[in-house]
C-alpha cells in the first residue's frame, strides 16, 4: 500500500504543489492530498510542510526521497528490460514531438508508418517540454537542439538551417524605404522582450523595432504570412509557404540539430527499432527542406 502512494509523494516533491502534481499523474489535487496524508499516517511522520505558496519537504520526507527515486528506478528499469526482450513488430511505442513538428513535418511520415508496420500502435504527445526518458514519460522523443546531454541513446538525424523572412508583401511597403541597419522595419521577437532585443543587435537589422515578442513559431509564421514584420524562422517553416520570402541581403545559417532520443534499454526492441530507423529515414529525406536549400 506504501508503494501506491509513493508516486504521489515524488511527484509532489518534484513539483511543490498538489494541483501540479495532480496535472501529471492524471488525478484530482484532492486524490493527491489524500494519499500523502494516508503516506504520512502509515510512517507516524509529516513528509511536507504545507504553506500558502507550495509544498516543502520536512526532513523526514527529504530522508525518503531518495529511497522512493530509487525504487521509482528499479520499478521502470524492470519495466524496460521486460520491453527490451519483445522481438515482435507489435504494441505500443511513445513517441514525443514538439509541436512544430507536429502540423509541419510528421503528419505524413506518421501515416507512412503506421501503414507499413500496422501492427504497431503509436501513443504520441505533442509538447515543447523535455519529457524525462530515464523517468520513462516517452519510449523515443524527437527533439531539437544544439547538443543532448541526457544519460540516453541519441540519434542526431540533421541539422536545419535558420533565415530571415516576412511576406513580399510587406517587402514590398517597407523595405525599399529601410535603413541599412532596419531602420523602418519592424522584428517580431521570439521569447521574451530582453531576449529579443540581445540577438535583434546581433543580427544585420539592429535598429529594427521589435515588437510582439511570440513564443510560438508557427503563430510566427503564420504573423509574418500576414504582413506582421521580418522575423527568423526554421527554412522547413518557410518553404512550406510561397508567401514568405527572405529577406534581400539575408543568409541562410546553421542552426540547431534534430536528435531522435531513446533509452538503451529499449534500443533493441523490435518496434521501438522500427519507428527511430523510419523516423530518421524519413528526415533525412527531407533534408533540402530542413536546410533551405530546395527549389
């Protein structure tokens, strides 16, 4: 019974909050008070001490944390030693993407899959967060970055290249007018403002005005499609849509890499094999689109 609960007293340690916990575990934040306060009855001790701006762990529970990771631990390292020994084309595969990915690039690699090894079920979530491999919240994870430090077998399938675009229309109105260092043009930021405005000086328009910072690249694409500014984008954004051009006098540059990431455990798992060889099949494949460099 102490088991049960223990992942409700992870999680809430983890995270400092009942309702954050309860987002993760599926639940409800009163099913997550309840089986801490059952945990804590079972041990005689409190495991939290609870106040208007979180959850924090006593020394009690600071004493169980790392005997409840590493039970956590052996429990999922069972689990996939348990799928490592699976040689069929069968079952289930979690595969995590992020959400650019998930309108622009995978639909059509996904269902050439699923259609060729149809007895391969796919459990995908689409999300810009770091899923956790080691804590098993996905079996493969596409992600994009510069280098990968998890403790995980990764794949780095290709680099993408990066460029400044906005819409001919907008070229069209504002950039004959425009100052040699953007002057008159108008930037529409990725993040935050401050951050922004550090690689707005950085790159050839440093007097263009920044506004509407996005956090989102395909709104951004979308914005820039409709006449909003100028703005980096990934060139495998661009090229999916004839109305963004880039902008005169602008380069092409390298930017971050996709890495198909999974634990070594699960690295000879037939369906798991399966899915990361035709994912980076299938990207490779679309290589000139992810480099800018198709015509």
């Amino acid at each position: 019974m102490d088991w049960a609960r223990i992942p409700y007293f992870l999680e809430v340690a983890r995270t400092g909050s009942l309702r954050a916990a309860a987002d993760v575990l599926g639940g409800t934040h009163a099913t997550v008070n309840r089986n801490l306060r059952a945990l804590e009855d079972s041990y005689g001790v409190r495991l939290f001490d609870r106040s208007n701006s979180g959850l924090t762990l006593t020394s009690a529970g600071e004493t169980l944390l790392p005997i409840a990771e590493e039970a956590e631990r052996s429990v999922i390292s069972g689990r996939r030693r348990l799928k490592g020994l699976d040689r069929e084309a069968t079952g289930t595969v979690r595969l995590s993407i992020p959400t650019v990915f998930a309108s622009m690039i995978m639909p059509d690699i996904l269902v050439g899959f699923c259609d060729e090894y149809p007895e391969i079920e796919l459990e995908v979530t689409v999300t810009n967060r770091l899923e956790n491999i080691n804590r098993s919240e996905t079996d493969v994870s596409v992600r994009v970055a510069h280098s990968v430090d998890d403790d995980v077998v990764g794949r780095k399938v290709l680099q993408y290249s990066q460029g400044i675009y906005a819409s001919q229309a907008y070229l069209d109105q504002h950039y004959e007018n425009a100052g040699k260092r953007g002057e008159g043009l108008c930037w529409l930021g990725w993040g935050d403002k401050l951050g922004a405005a550090s690689w707005a000086k950085k790159s050839p328009f440093p007097k263009a005005d920044i506004k509407n910072c996005i956090r989102s690249p395909t709104l951004i694409s979308h914005m820039i499609r409709h006449g909003a500014g100028i703005s980096y984008l990934p060139c495998f954004i661009a090229q999916l849509y004839p109305q963004l051009v880039q902008v005169p006098g602008t380069d092409i540059v390298p930017d971050r890499s996709i890495w198909l990431l999974l634990h070594s455990d699960l690295q000879k798992t037939t369906r798991v094999r399966l899915l990361v060889d035709y994912l980076a099949k299938e990207l490779r494949a679309r290589r000139p689109v992810f480099e800018g460099t198709r015509v």
